[in-house]
C-alpha cells in the first residue's frame, strides 16, 4: 500500500533529507584520487551522525557500510573497504539518513580527478535524466510518466537503463511501495497524489543493460564491465512544483 505522510512526518523527512545532503556534500569533497572507500564511507557516517541522525543503510540486511560506494562498472550497493580510488574512476555514493524514524534517500555520481569525455556525458546525462522525470511528478501523473522521461533522454544519448533495480517509495521505511522503474511506457500504474514520497534514481549505464550481483551478495555490476552512473533523489509529491527533500547542490 501506498503511504501518504502526514504533516508531521514530511518535516521530519525533510531534515532526513537536510543530513543526506550533507552527507552526499560530505563525500564529494572527500573523493581525491588517493582515498579509499573506506575513508569515504567513514566520512559520510561522521556526517550523519554528528547531525544527530542514523545512517539508514548502516545494518539494513546486514550492509556493513555507512553509504554504497560504486565504482566504474559497480552499479549500485558497492561495500566500501581498501579500494584506493584513482584519477579517472566515476564513483557513485548512495546514502540515506534517518531522523525521528523518517528515511530519506539520495545519490549522485562523482569523477575523481579527470575522467574521460564519454564518463563525464554519463554522469551529466543520468543527472540529467532524474530532472527529466521529476518534470513528470505531478499530482494525476502516473508512475510510468516518470519512467518513460528517464528513458527517453538516457537513450537518445546512446545509454541504457538498467532495469533488474528501480526507484521507491520512502518515508516510514527505506523501501515502500510503489516501485519506479526507469523505464516503460506513459501512462501506466498508480497515480501521484500529494503526500506521497518517491525516490527516484536512475541508473544509466553507457552499456548493455544487463547486470550481475558479484560474489559479496551485494555489488550490482555491469555484464559487459561497461561504466555506470547513479543519481537520485527524495522526493515530495504536493499541490503544484515537486519538493526536493534531499537538496545538496544547486538546482538543475
């Protein structure tokens, strides 16, 4: 079931949000060539906890980190640990925070040093493709508007979706209904109403869409050992102009 949050519950998301872009500030001015994941991870979980809330993937299924931190061909739910992060590396930080018992969740992709032209256009396009989405969260859309925006852009630029992991609801849980997939045709599944709390996250992989969990049990890779890029947002469906709840760099 669908769950619409009540007044009360979307302030205290809101600040959730306000610490998961801290967080996501946090690892961007960290990732140098040089760093590990580990650093990183440890960066972000300062962070949050030094705003007084809890890192929302810290624990969850017995995740060991305090953040997803995906390089290159890693897709998504990457362990952090010793890898040393070089010059020309794209890396994707997925984070969440909980505050009051509200989840809020986010995610972007960043370059270490210089990195090739074809990674930095996956990077702009998969931003690119959530804003294309968000134009479609409206209240009376429905959920495949969303889907078919992101779509739409990510393969005009001669990218793929991957499609074995969608976007979510969140809010009272990390992961609520309904699903968002990145990809489908308008006009299809539930309808938006005000109230509800979407994370929308497209994964774009310069690639083939298929993908693979490693041995660990969690990293997502690309099957053909393609680049992939990651970036999303928590989002508030209301009256008019969706709100962004996990704001951490300026608007597109």
């Amino acid at each position: 079931m669908i769950q619409l949050k009540s007044p009360r519950e979307i302030d205290a998301m809101r600040r959730a949000g306000e610490i998961t872009g801290l967080a996501l500030r946090t690892a961007r001015s960290v990732i140098v060539p040089g760093v590990t994941t580990g650093q990183v991870d440890a960066a972000v979980r300062k962070a949050i906890t030094g705003a007084d809330a809890k890192p929302a993937f810290l624990g969850y299924n017995g995740f060991p980190g305090s953040a997803c931190i995906s390089v290159n061909n890693e897709v998504i739910h990457g362990l952090p640990g010793k890898r040393v992060l070089r010059a020309g590396d794209i890396v994707s930080i997925d984070v969440g925070a909980i505050w009051k018992g509200m989840y809020a969740d986010a995610a972007a992709t960043f370059p270490v040093g210089t990195v090739s032209e074809r990674a930095g256009k996956l990077i702009r396009v998969t931003r690119e493709c959530f804003y294309r989405g968000l134009a479609f969260i409206r209240e009376g859309k429905r959920i495949s508007d969303i889907s078919y925006a992101i779509q739409t852009h990510a393969e005009k630029a001669g990218f793929s979706l991957v499609r074995d992991w969608t976007g979510h609801g969140v809010g009272t849980k990390l992961h609520e209904e309904p699903e968002i997939p990145n990809f489908g045709e308008p006009g299809r599944g539930p309808r938006l109403r005000r109230g509800m709390t979407l994370a929308v996250e497209p994964m774009v992989n310069a690639g083939g869409c298929d993908v693979k969990v490693l041995a660990d049990g969690w990293t997502v890779v690309t099957l053909d050992g393609s680049l992939s890029a990651h970036y999303e947002h928590t989002v508030l469906v209301t009256a008019g102009e969706p709100e962004l709840l996990t704001v951490w760099e300026e608007a597109a």
